[in-house]
C-alpha cells in the first residue's frame, strides 16, 4: 500500500485512471479489486467509478483509527469584493437541452458550483428545473469528460489545433469554400448563429448542417403545412379549460414543459381549493408518458392511428370532412364526446400535438385549435426560435449524400455525437470516413470523436460564455461558474479561431455581439442581462397566423405481414435522454417515471402483445425494422396500446465512459431515416433472460388507502371523502411535544405531481446523495431519501396512474426515535426528525421499525468516489458524507432551515414563510410540495394543512406524519 | 408413583462414589481420543470461516450480507436469537432444576451450563458484527461518563439487550465456574502429570474440601441459583422485546415473551439432547446419563414444543380476530407468501414432528430422540427467520416491499457461529469433567442408587 | 496428598478475585483519562506556523480589533483567515525587511496564498457558526482564552463534545453585553443574573433546542 499516501497518489490516479497499467496495477494492490472473496455479493463491481477508487477503502480502513492529521488553511491572497467565506454565491445563467435555454441560478460554495436552482425570473423556469438540469452539476466534475486535444490519439496543443483549421478555411478560400462543412445540433444561440453566418461569408459555398436526435423536425412541418411559413407555437395552460393531447407530453418534454406543468398544475389547485372550474386533461398516447399520470382521460392508440383520430376529432369539431373521414370515425368512440367536450369550451380549448407526432397530426392540431379559435387565448403562434429552422433530417442526408459522393473534405462537429444517434440506415460513420479533414468538438472522446482525426475537448456550459433562447425565445446569455477543469473550448471560440480569431475569449464574442444590438448603455444592459439571467424584453411576440388548408394523411406505416407484427415507438429516455446523459451515475440511477427501472432501457409491451409474443419481464424480443434487428429485454406496461413496442433512445453507449458504458441496449440501431419515432417492426421471443434493477416491485395498493383520489364532483358532494377509511387513535403512552418556536411541515399535492424526479435529483445534488449502481438497486438498496412511489389503479389494461412522493414523514410519535440504542435519531424542538449521522452505529432498527420504509442505509462505501478531488469539488458543504453503516435520511434539508433561522436571529425576527425551501420544493414544476412553518397559521403549508383534502399516510399507526397528502382529485367527462 | 417400576434409574445400578470419581476423571485424564482430534479439526476450521467473514466484513461492511431496505435484519439476528435461546436450558437445568431439588439433572447440568455459555458466545458475536459501524458499537452501547457528554437511549430494547445478554454471560459463566472448584480440585489431585496439577490447581482455587468450604459452596451456588433463575425468563423477553416494541405486523404482539421463553427452552433442550447422546455414546456414560434423562428432557420438549404450537395458534387467530389488515396480510403472506413453504417447513419440524414423542417407543429410543432434537433445533431456527425476515419484506407500504436472499457470507457467518460453538465444546470435554463429580457422588450413596433418586422422581414433569 | 502449591497461594487466589474489579476499574480511569488528555484533544498544544504570528503582540501590543483580520465573524460560520493583502497593509510599511516576514511578501509578490496551520480543527460532521454566537452574546475568550496573551497560536479548549455541550445546556454562564463580545480582558460582576438578562434579549433558543442534535450536527 505504499502507492497510497495522500495527494500525489490521487493526482497520478486521474492521470492513469485510463491506461491498462492503471487497471493491472489496481487489480495488484487492492483487495476489493482483485480478491475472489468478494465475486458478486459486493455487486459494486456495476460501478466503474468506485473501481476506479477501490483503494479509497483502503485508505478508510486504515485512518479510521489513526488520529486525524492537521489540517491546512489557505486564505486568499487578495480576497475578492463580494466573496465571504461560508457564504455560498448565485449566479444567473441558462442550461440548453437540444438548444433550448432554461434559467437556472447556480450556487456556488468558494469558487466550486454545487447545486443548481431554477431562476425564478425566467419565463422557461418560473424556480423550477427538470432533472436534466439538475443533474447538468454531476457533469462538469465527470473525470470522463475528455481532458485535452487530440489528433489522431496523441495530444496536441490549442494553438497547433487552431493553425490546422484556419489552413483549411485558407485552402478552401480558394474554392470559395466548396467541401466545407459544419454539423450543429440545434442552435438558438444568437452569437453561434451569427459566427456561423460570419464563417459562411468567408465561405460562401460551404454549408452549415444540423441534426437533433430528438428534434422538432415534426413540429417545423406541421407548421409549415398549417400555416404555410415556418412558425413556433407556444401555449398557455392557465386560460385552458379542456386540453387534449395528441401523443404529447407537455409537462415532463419539451422546451416550455415547466412552465406548462406549472400553468395546469395551479388551474388544477385553485379549482380545488379556491372551487374555480377545473381545467380537464384528455391524453391520447401510443405510448404512456409521465403526463398522462396526471390525465382526467388516457385512451391509448397505435401510432398509426393518430392522425386517422385527429381527422376524426376534428371533423367532429368542425363538422367538415377531413381527409376522407366524414362521419365520426366507429374505431374512436370517444370522439364525440371529446369534441362535445371541446367545443362547449370553444376559446377556451387547447390541442396539442406531440414534439413527436408525424406533421400531419401537428397541422390537424393547428387546424383543430383554429377551429376552436384558441389563437390568442390557449396557444400562440410565434416566428421559430431556432436560429435557422431546417428540415434537419434532410439537412443531414445531404451531408451524409455530400460526403459518400466525396465532396466533402473539410467537416467541422460541434457537439452533438451523430456517429451514435445519426439514423442507422444513413450510414453516417462510413461517409464520415471519406471526409479528408475531420474536426469534432465534444465534452466527452465518444463514439464520434473516434472517427475523427481532431477531437478538441468542449468546455462544460457551466465553464464558457455564450447564449440561447428558451421556449419563448427569451435570450439568456451563459456565464462560466468555474474555470474549465480540464481547460478546453467552447464552439464559439472553436468558430472564432476558424474565422481567423484563435486568441479570442468566448466572454469577449458574447459581448462583441451583445454590443452590435445594444450600442448604447452597452455596459448596464449587460450587466442587467448577467444579473437577472435573461435579456429583457426578448421575448418573441405572437403573430396573428391563420391554420388553414387540408391535411394530407401521413404515409401510411407498411406492414411487415409476418406474425408478431408491431409498431415500435421511439422516445427520448427520461434519464439520459438522447444519450448525452449516459455517464451520469444521477440520470442513471433515477428511476424512471412509470416503470421504476433504473440503469438500462427495455422493450416496454402491453400485457396482451407481451401474451401473444409468449414473453414475461426480463425475457428477451428480437425486434427487426427493416433490416435491423435488436435483442432487447422485456419489461411490461400497463397502458401501452397492443401491438406497440416502445424503446427509449440513449443507452447502450460504447464510449460514453466508465459509468455510461454498455448499459441497456442502442435503439438507434433500429432507427432508421424513414422511421425516427415510429416504425413497423416484428418481434419474436429469443433465448435468454435478462436482470433489471427497479425500485419498486409492487404497483398495487393492496387496497390500502396510500394514495386517495376522488373526482371533483365527489369531492364537491363529500368534501371530507379523504378522512372517511380509517380512524385515527387520539391517545398515545408519551406525552407529546410542545412547538413554542417553529413547526417546520410539507404538504404534498397529489393533484400536481407529474413524477419527473425533478426533487429525486434535486435532493441528491443538495443532500450528497451516493448512486449505488446497478447491481445494489437490485438488491433493495437504492439511497434517494425521496422516492415517487407508483400505484396502479383499475383495470389491467388501462389502469390510472398515481405518482406519490414519498420522503421522511417527520412523525410526532415517530417509531424510529423510540428504538435506537444510541439516540442518533431524535426529535428536534420544531419537529423535525433528526437523523445524526456521526452518531449513528448502524443497527438498522429504525428502518425496520419505519412503517414508510423511508430510511436509507450506507450497507457498504457508497462514497468511495468522493475520494477522488474532483468530486470532492462537488458535495455540499452544509452536508455531511455519510460513512459505511451510517444510517440516512431526509432531514428536511435541516442545512437550510438553520442558515435561514441564524440568519433571523441575528436580525432579531422570525423566520418568514418562503424563506426556507427545501431542495424538493424550490425544484418543482407543479408546486406540488410546499414547506413551511405549521405554528404561523398564515404560512402557505398551514393553510394546505388546513384544507379538507389534507390526510395524513398510514395515520391509524398513530405515527402523526409531519409530512401530509393532498388527496389526488380528477375531472373525467361524464359522457366517456 | 405406580409408573415409578418400570421407570429406568438416574444411574445404573452398582456405582459407589469412588468408582464414579474413577469414571468421570478418567475421561479427561487419560489420553486424547482419535475420534477427539478429528471432530475439533472440523469446528476449528468452521471457525476460521467466521473470522475471515468477520475481516471481510470490517473491511466492506454488512453489505456483503443479502440484507437490504425494507429487511434490514436477516441471518444475523436469526442467529443471534436462535443461539441465545439455545443458551437457556442451562441456566433452567442449573438453576430451576437445582431449586426444585430434581437430582436428575445433576448428570447433565454441568455441560449443559458450559453449552449455554458457549452459546451465549456464538451469539455474542452477532449482537456486535450485525451493527454497521462495530468499532463504534464497542463501545457506544454502554452508558458510562464519555467525553461526548452524552447517553445511550434507554427506551431502545437493543439497549435492554445489552444489559440483559451481558448480565446473562456474566452469571452464567460465574455459575459453571463455582459449580466446576470441587471436580477440578479432584482432577488437581488425580493428574498424573505437572502441568495438570499446576493448572487444575490455580483453576480449583485453592479448594480442600474442607467443611467450611463446602458450606460457602452450597450457600453460593443457591445464591447463584436464585440469581439466575429469574434470567431464565427475562433474557428472552427482552430479546423478544427487540421484535414486540416494533410497529411492525408479525412483531407488535404481546405474546412474544412467554412464547420466546418457551421457545428458547425448546431449543435448549433439544441442543442439549443432541448434544448428550454422542457424548454419552462416545466416553461410555449411558450409566451416568440414562434413558431416564433423555425422557425426562423428552417429556420436557414435548411440553414446551405444545406452548409453542400453542403460540402459532394464537398468532393465526389474531391475525383473524384483530380484524387489522396488516395483520391479516402479514400471516396470509406468512403461509402464502413467496416465503411460505419456509413456514410449512417450520410447523413440520416444530409442532408435528414432536408429537412423536408422545410414544413411548419413541421415548426410548435413543437415536429416535436424537433426529427429534436436530430437527426441532432446525424448526427453532426457521421460526426465528420467520418472524424476522418474513414480517420485514413485505410490511405497510406495497411500494417498498422487497426479497431477502441470504449470500455466500450469510451462510459463513452461521456455519463459522457454529465452529465457535463446537470448538468450544470439544475442548470443554477434553479437559474438564462433562459431568459434575462429587453431585454423582451424592445420588451414588451406596449401592442401592433406586434409593437415592427414587424420592425426587415425582416432581417431575 | 502432595501439596503442589504452598499455603500462601490462597492469598493470591483471594486477591486476584478482588483485584480483578480493581483492575478493570483502573483501566477504565486510565482510558478515561487519556481520552481527556491533551495528546489526544491537543488542547494548549501550540502549532508551528509558516509565520510566527504572534496575537499578543498584535492585539495587546497594537491593539488591533480581532475583526481587522477575522473580517467575517459576525456575518459567516467562518471567522476568515485574513488574505495576505490584509498583512500587507500594515507590512508594506513596517517590518517590511524582517526576514521573518519573507513567507508573506513571498505570497504577495507570487500571488501563492500562505498555508497556515489548523489550531481549531473540529471533525467534518460538526457545523460550528462563529456569527451566531457572536451575535447571541457569546464572547472570543470563551473559546480562544486570553488569545490576546498568546504569542503563539494554541488551542484553548478541548473541544471535545462535552466542553462545546456544556455552555449548550446553559448558556448563561458564558453571555456577555455586545459590546463587550470582543473585549477579551473583561470580566463580569454577577454572570448568573446577566447571563439571565442577556439570554431573554438576545433570544436565545430554549436550551433543548440547543441541545438538538441538528444544532451542530447534519
């Protein structure tokens, strides 16, 4: 073990970590690693990360006995204006999925970023984040990310690489730039944009292409066949009164989801507690999506039948044939009720149509929201957010045709990783290959910088200047957090050096930029922007467009003809999305909405096709599309349409890194240019069986009253139906506790939640939550102190769906304080449940003892991989990493009710209402949770608390939850 | 007193105190047996299992252990409660027995004290190593003035087990210890060799026989008696405690005390039966250790085998009459559950097997017994993992309900508890006298035994 | 019967009895004591730093105000170790030959920060806040002694739980008038009483409260 000792050890670990004599050397010196005593039992062996620190282990067993060493303190040498150490810091700036911007405000602890928080301000955020955002944290510390310049393999130098690049811009000067390419993903950035279109008037042959695994090439179409120009469409939830979705997802997909989810989400509450009219959700869905768990109605379809229905609803609406439909279709009996539905609501009524969903549906939903003239009310149309909105499908066959037919020699990859996600029949890597000069820009040395000669590595967009739209085409512009880790550039810097500019700082393009549009009061305009995290005023005004036209059916999907006929559905997964996300072990982890499966993807059948494929859970299909075929391993669910077979794009990863690698398996290999979200496939049952690791088996209530739902109209009728199933015990043995001070509670609306684990990762960031890996999910020990638990309700088939947020219920007479042997669990002066981590030796006694199964234990060093430097960057200071056998919780994010009370203190007041949030709550898009103060009756909680839907999960224990439910109310149409 | 004829004598016929003494010292004075080295090869190789798994597990965790959320006990605290139950026929033979005057018990109350203490051991080990930081257990579980200013929480029944458990060792130990001065006085005197004598003598403490000494001898061991019995019946409440406090269905019951008790008695006398019977076989003790014995100890299980059934029955109706869902739920998943056939395991070898003895040709067969024993001592330890492990997996919330599947290390821990338990036990009778001497001595007055016993036998059960 | 053991023997079986509780008593004092020692909490233990910074001299000496160089006290859970500009202000001018003092122009010149030494180190799972108890009346010399006397830097304390828990469970035997929080000569008349009036102004938690495990420990 002499390798061991301190520092320099870890330092050469990150340098070696990749090399084969780092790996042999691991397996040499620690025991975890190498011995054969531990074989599976240990199951750590799924995480490569901990691999890569096994020694950690080591060198706890060792300091655990010995006397600390002193430790050292470095003070600044000129100590910044506004920095006060033990402050954290918050910074405005935005985080892009596919090229959309939402604010985020990110806290940073002495010069390290540690959480991110929605900002507030920001029309795309409103507070609240997704998961992606959240978890964005996790990767600017990923020691994967690729950590220097390559060509070729061997490591180069900025300037070398820059020298390279502006040779080629010379030569092909020469051709006016013929055979120069550049692939983008999406961009709404306005300086990328206007860089590129810089580029292009040096180059004026040269062509700018750009592919989005899951982009809005639908959405583009739609609107084009609509309204006959390309245009963006936005909505607004809070002025509709009946909402049906064709095949969307609008409150956990999409640029606008969290204001969308906000919007309906307090139509639903106000209706509840304030007797407003409440808004009504149809979703017609080929496959579930997490929206539809707050749907009144969910009616399940084949993909190809979408559009057939659409015609169908709208010929209803209007009373004008379309497409051939003219009498209400027989197939969708719940048609007319729909359109009645609809219609009464006329002005007040929205369609939408899936980000996915083929553009004929997109333009009936247009035609249907014109019909209903929901313009300006419900739904607004804008000109495109997008920089440049292309067909980018075409975009990049073109490229794809351009370099088989050898005309291109120069190709420039700014992120992105279309060697993975590119169509599988377009035979992106062999063309690729005929390109002579092949640059790609990248966090990570992934599957398409292996085919390039050049990979520059990206800085993280929490390290580099730049900017983009949101959903509404509210600019934010990106400020860095932190110096890149590992040096590397942004793409605006990579397109300033291609334009001859190769010194030049991604701070000074934004503002050059910035400038050119704000000449005057430049300086305050800017510094306004930076502060409040957008650009005042920048959003798009709605155009007054009218939907008009008929709409041509789609190409009917062919039908393969053999037995075991499906159509496969495509779907971005909801941790890794398009597979950007793959090594981070957050994402991974999550499990996700519905199916509870974490760490792999699966082929997702009903019941019925499962039945007919002769197939169970974790039996294996292969499917074909086309030519391609795919082994993929089963996991049933309810509310799939038969005959439908859904993949999430995104895993099987080869080279995403050591915790990304080879989980699940890659769908894009199925997915080919015609078919990109839906496609006919076969499948038939192969030999073998596969493990998933979920978090929760059972779906099923048991007919226990866990989750308690009632329509409004019950709900008007007996307004205490949430209290009428058990009776609560009014006597206890302990005399209870007196709260003169705070009485900190939660409320959890079960009306609102979407279950986007927004608060499971949010809770992890703050809490220094370890991932586990796979293999200890399986075995029952995931640690998210809050977990969505999921409930099936009705028929088999299409039952409803409950999401449940379950965290510490902080019980007055809590079962677990009564049974620990050290008092490491103890009841605070405000009622919160205390869980003292150093305090803890690990009986386990409590969770038994916990009817909510609440409690998470450290059953082995979970937290080895924040031995590496790195990561250490990441933890938040306020919290403390929990050792092996300690026993964990939520505390009620107690870190942030102490700052917020010794903040009152010192200026002698009380803490105000909304002054402390917790993790959970300041993310969510819904409002569902609502924390506060139970002794200040005017607090938002106490009044939640008072309402009549408020009931209190397994209160016949006499437990007396702190943390309460807000019975899930719904509003179905009588005549379905 | 009619059965009294054909009841077969505490000892054979035609033993005076001398040959006695001759007989039992003989077995540990005269050259280690063959068969000796190879059964203690065996549980010493068990119990280098057990330290290595206990290594393993300081240096990974209990994680290596198929324990998860919801069941955060399994084998461990299977075996920690199996094993203290097995402790107590000891301690009631010792002490109860002693009170209540029942000679018989004399033959065998010495190992089955030293089997209590050895048990008491194995499950010691448990109570410490099942806990997620021991270094820290060691020492945090006992109240003393530390330098954290603060106190262990004693509203926590693991906190009583500490307390109990200890106390339990403690006296137990002390108990056998006393009992032992007068036979390893005899053995100082018998040993041929020096280190024998030297040895036997510091152990026997000074001990001569003397009037005065034998008065403080009996004074004590009734004080210790006294002391110890009312142990019998609390060091399994409290254990049973740990599962009665708990909310939990299949734990919250108020029946758990007496039905732990009778179950800890249970196993007890079936470790101690399957224990004598070889040890009677193998050193040539059927006149010590007779068929008078086994019945009795027969008579005994059957007795509390029927209190155990009987707490079953009580459970089931429960389950039925509370009229609470979780209850009800728990004892359906109980038997039809994914770990029901552990259940019907369980009432094979707990309550149908056992009335078996009711025959009296079983009674008197010895190896019929001796099955009967190891079976009962497997039921024992299958209710253990059914009220443990069954109650935890599936509780209140459906959401959380999770499998427990033992691992490899599972498995290391109770077969190494075992090899520290049989290792123990060989070297015990290697080297100290399996039956106590002189109270031999005491029923062999004369050569008429019939007379020394005869007058005791009523009381028994 | 041969005698094997002389008569005197007994009396070493009798005492080894007795002595056994003795024994076990005094390890247990010994552990206890060791514990509490200063080889164990380094309490008064002087730490060699990179500079000989010596507080008497600044403090009694020039009588600087503790919040010159520990600027965030009253606002942050960390005092602040003054940045070496904050030395510089003063040493640019005086001593700014002193050998002794090289370390701190070397820093400024290279921008390298000082690397001083922990004197109060306090385990990761504890969260001691300097501006709350600052701002509740609790002062410097509580902690940190007659600091202003100290020409090296040591630790004052224990800081062993014991010591932190016992000013928790009553606090008013330490609170001090806010103008007298870093005055660290002064010395109250009648603590019991004062303590009593200051508690009630400055608001101070119920002593359960400060007592909950949260107060320190997340």
């Amino acid at each position: 073990m002499k390798t061991l000792d301190g520092p320099n050890f870890w330092r050469s670990l990150e340098e070696y970590a990749e090399t084969p004599e780092f790996s042999e050397m691991l397996g040499r010196e620690f025991p975890r690693h190498a011995s054969e005593w531990d074989g599976d039992e240990d199951g750590v062996s799924r995480r490569r990360f901990l691999e890569l620190s096994g020694a950690s282990l080591a060198l706890a067993g060792l300091t655990a006995c010995v006397k600390q060493p002193r430790e050292g303190l470095v003070p600044y040498v000129k100590q910044p204006e506004d920095v006060v150490p033990g402050r954290p810091l918050f910074f405005a700036t935005g985080f892009t999925l596919s090229g959309y911007a939402t604010g985020i405000l990110v806290e940073s602890n002495t010069g390290r970023p540690t959480k991110v928080e929605g900002n507030p301000e920001h029309p795309a955020s409103l507070g609240a984040t997704d998961v992606f955002a959240q978890a964005s944290i996790l990767s600017i510390y990923d020691p994967d990310r690729s950590q220097t310049i390559t060509k070729l393999g061997q490591i180069r130098t900025w300037p070398a690489f820059a020298e390279e690049l502006q040779a080629r811009v010379k030569t092909s000067r020469a051709l006016f730039g013929d055979g120069f390419r550049v692939l983008t993903p999406t961009v709404t950035s306005p300086t990328l944009a206007a860089k590129l279109r810089e580029l292009l008037g040096v180059l004026p042959k040269a062509r700018w292409h750009q592919w989005e695994p899951a982009g809005r090439d639908a959405a583009r179409a739609g609107a084009r066949l609509a309204f006959g120009q390309p245009a963006d469409v936005r909505y607004d939830f809070a002025n509709a009164d009946v909402v049906v979705s064709l095949d969307a997802d609008p409150f956990t997909f999409g640029p606008g989801s969290l204001a969308y989810a906000r919007a309906f989400a307090r139509r639903r509450r106000d209706a509840a507690t304030g007797g407003a009219a409440p808004p009504r959700y149809y979703a017609i869905e080929s496959t579930p999506s997490a929206s539809s768990t707050l749907a009144d109605h969910r009616i399940p379809l084949k993909p190809s039948e979408l559009h057939a229905a659409a015609a169908a609803l709208l010929s209803a609406v209007s009373g004008a044939a379309v497409s051939g439909n003219a009498a209400p279709d027989a197939r969708y009996p719940w048609v007319a009720a729909c359109a009645k539905d609809l219609k009464a609501h006329a002005g007040r009524a929205l369609v939408i149509p899936g980000e996915h969903a083929p553009a004929e549906v997109h333009a009936l939903a247009h035609l249907l929201n014109e019909a209903l003239s929901s313009f300006g009310v419900t739904v607004f149309a804008t000109d495109p957010v997008e920089s440049e909105p292309v067909d980018q499908l075409a975009s990049l066959s073109a490229l794809v045709a351009d370099m088989k037919a050898g005309k291109v020699d120069t190709l420039l990859v700014l992120g992105g990783n279309p060697a993975f996600d590119a169509p599988s029949d377009l035979g992106f890597v062999e063309a690729l290959q005929r390109v002579t000069f092949r640059a790609r820009v990248g966090l990570y040395d992934d599957e398409t910088s292996q085919y390039c000669q050049w990979h520059v590595n990206e800085t993280h967009e929490l390290e580099a200047w730049g900017d983009a739209r949101a959903f509404d085409g509210t600019v934010t512009i990106l400020q860095p957090l932190i110096e890149p880790l590992y040096g590397g550039k942004s793409a605006l810097e990579v397109l300033a050096a291609a334009i001859g500019q190769p010194a030049a700082k991604g701070l000074d393009l934004v503002r050059a930029h910035w400038q050119k549009q704000h000449p005057d009061g430049f300086d305050a305009f800017f510094r306004k922007s930076l502060h409040d995290g957008f650009v005042a005023g920048s959003a798009l005004p709605p155009k007054s467009l009218q939907a008009k036209g008929t709409v041509p059916a789609p190409p009917a999907v062919p039908r393969t003809g053999i037995p075991g006929d499906l159509e496969i559905v495509f779907r971005p997964d909801p941790g890794l999305f398009d597979g950007r996300f793959a090594n981070n072990g957050w994402l991974q982890e999550v499990p996700k909405p519905l199916t509870k499966l974490t760490w792999d993807n699966a082929a997702h059948l009903s019941a019925g096709t499962a039945k007919g494929l002769g197939v169970k859970n974790e039996d294996f299909v292969r499917l074909k599309v086309g030519g391609a075929t795919l082994d993929a391993p089963v996991w049933i669910l309810p509310s799939q349409p038969d005959g439908v077979v859904t993949l999430h794009l995104g895993h099987g990863r080869t080279r995403a890194g050591r915790v990304g690698n080879g989980t699940g398996v890659n769908a894009y290999r199925l997915r080919a240019a015609a078919g990109l979200w839906t496609a006919a496939a076969s499948a038939e049952k192969t030999a073998g069986r596969y493990e998933f690791a979920t978090s929760q088996q059972h779906f099923n209530m048991e007919g226990r009253h866990l989750v308690r739902t009632a329509t409004f109209e019950e709900y008007r009728r007996d307004p205490e139906f949430a209290h009428r199933v058990e009776e609560v015990p009014k006597i206890s043995m302990y005399p209870g506790f007196k709260y003169d001070q705070h009485a900190w509670g939660l409320s959890v609306n079960l009306s609102s939640c979407t279950g986007c684990n927004a608060c499971v990762v949010a809770c992890q960031a703050e809490n220094n939550i370890p991932t586990v890996g796979k293999d200890q999910v399986r075995r029952g020990r995931e640690m998210h102190w809050i977990r969505i638990d999921r409930y099936y309700e009705g028929s088999p088939e299409n039952p409803a769906a409950h999401n449940q947020p379950v965290m510490c219920m902080h019980c007055e007479q809590a079962p677990c304080e009564l049974v620990c042997p050290v008092g490491a669990t103890t009841h605070s002066e405000e009622g919160i449940n205390e869980m003292t981590y150093n305090r803890c030796i690990g009986t386990r006694y409590c969770s038994n003892n916990c009817p909510y199964k609440v409690r998470r234990f450290n059953f082995l060093d979970y937290n080895k991989d924040k031995h590496l430097p790195v990561l250490t960057l990441l933890a938040n200071p306020n919290v403390t990493v929990r050792q092996r056998g300690v026993m964990e919780k939520c505390n009620y994010c107690i870190q942030r009710v102490n700052r917020a009370r010794m903040d009152a203190e010192k200026e002698n007041r009380r803490v105000r209402d909304g002054e402390v949030l917790t993790a959970c709550q300041q993310v969510c898009p819904t409002e569902a949770l609502v924390f506060g103060d139970l002794n200040d009756k005017t607090s938002k909680v106490a009044k939640l608390k008072a309402e009549q839907l408020d009931y209190g999960m397994l209160v016949e224990l006499n437990t007396r939850p702190r943390t309460t439910y807000l019975a899930k109310l719904t509003n179905p149409n009588k005549d379905l | 007193m009619s059965a009294e004829a054909d009841r077969p004598p505490v000892i054979a016929p035609g033993y005076s105190p001398a040959t006695v003494t001759d007989k039992i010292s003989a077995v540990v004075l005269r050259k280690t047996p063959k068969w000796w080295f190879v059964g203690f090869a065996i549980s010493f190789i068990a119990l280098q299992l057990l330290l290595i798994s206990m290594v393993k597990l300081l240096i990974l965790g209990v994680g290596i252990w198929g324990i998860n959320i919801p069941v955060g006990w399994g084998f461990a605290i299977v075996n920690f409660v199996w094993w203290i139950g097995i402790g107590h026929a000891g301690t009631l033979i010792s002490a109860i027995l002693l009170l209540l005057r029942q000679t018989w018990r004399t033959s065998i109350n010495r190992f089955a004290e030293a089997m209590t203490l050895f048990a008491v051991a194995a499950a010691a080990q448990f109570v410490l190593f099942h806990t997620g930081r021991q270094w820290l257990a060691v020492y945090w579980l006992f109240p003393y003035p530390n330098t954290m200013g603060v106190w262990p929480q004693f509203r926590s029944p693991l906190m009583w087990d500490v307390f109990a458990v200890s106390t339990y060792a403690t006296i137990s130990a002390i108990f056998w210890f006393v009992g032992l001065f007068p036979d390893l006085a005899t053995l100082r005197d018998r040993s041929k060799h020096w280190f024998g004598k030297v040895a036997y003598g510091m152990l026997a403490m000074g001990w001569r026989g003397s009037a005065r000494h034998w008065h403080n001898y009996e004074v004590a061991s009734l004080l210790l008696a006294g002391l110890a019995t009312p142990l019998v019946v609390s060091v399994h409440s409290v254990v049973s405690f740990d599962f009665a406090v708990g909310i939990l269905p299949g734990w919250h019951s108020t029946i758990f005390p007496p039905y732990f008790v009778a179950g800890a008695i249970y196993s007890g006398f079936a470790m101690v039966m399957t224990l004598s019977i070889p040890l009677r076989k193998v050193f040539g003790l059927e006149d010590f250790i007779t068929m008078r014995h086994l019945q009795n100890m027969a008579k005994i299980m059957l007795a509390t085998g029927l209190i155990v059934a009987y707490g079953y029955g009580i459970e089931l109706f429960m389950a039925w009459y509370s009229g609470n869902g979780f209850e009800t739920y728990m004892m359906k998943n109980r038997i039809f559950g994914p770990y029901g056939w552990i259940w019907f395991l369980l009432i094979l070898c707990n309550i149908l097997t056992p009335q078996l003895l009711w025959l009296r040709r079983v009674r008197s067969s010895v190896l019929g017994l001796f099955f009967i024993s190891i079976i009962v001592n497997v039921g024992m330890w299958l209710e253990r993992f059914v009220i443990i492990v069954t109650s935890l997996h599936r509780d209140f919330l459906p959401s959380s309900w999770d499998m427990f599947t033992p691992t490899r290390w599972d498995w290391a821990f109770f077969v190494g508890s075992l090899g520290l338990f049989f290792s123990l036990m060989f070297l015990f009778i290697r080297f100290l006298p399996v039956i106590s001497i002189f109270e031999m001595r005491t029923i062999a007055k004369g050569d008429d035994p019939a007379s020394a016993d005869t007058k005791d036998m009523g009381a028994v059960p | 019967m041969s005698q094997i053991f002389n008569r005197s023997t007994n009396a070493i079986a009798r005492i080894s009895i007795w002595g056994a509780v003795f024994i076990l008593a005094g390890v247990g004092w010994a552990a206890s004591i060791l514990n509490r020692s200063a080889y164990n909490t380094n309490q008064g233990v002087t730490v060699m730093q990179p500079v000989p910074f010596g507080h008497e001299h600044h403090v009694s000496g020039l009588g600087l105000d503790c919040r010159y160089c520990h600027a965030s006290v009253e606002k942050s859970a960390n005092a602040g170790i003054p940045p070496t500009a904050t030395c510089m202000n003063c040493h640019k001018l005086i001593w700014n030959e002193s050998p002794m003092l090289e370390p701190v122009r070397e820093s400024f010149r290279t921008g390298k920060p000082l690397n001083w030494r922990k004197v109060y180190d306090l385990p990761d799972f504890v969260y001691f806040d300097h501006s709350i108890h600052v701002a509740k009346g609790v002062g410097c010399v509580s902690c940190h002694g007659r600091i202003d006397r100290m020409r090296l830097t040591a630790q004052y304390p224990s800081l062993q739980m014991e010591w932190c828990i016992a000013c928790h469970r009553n606090p008013e035997k330490f609170l001090r008038p806010k103008d007298k929080i870093f005055d660290l000569a002064w010395t109250p008349q009648d603590q019991e009483t004062l303590g009593r009036e200051l508690a009630k102004e400055n608001h101070l938690r119920s002593t359960i409260a400060l007592t909950n495990c949260s107060t320190c420990h997340r």
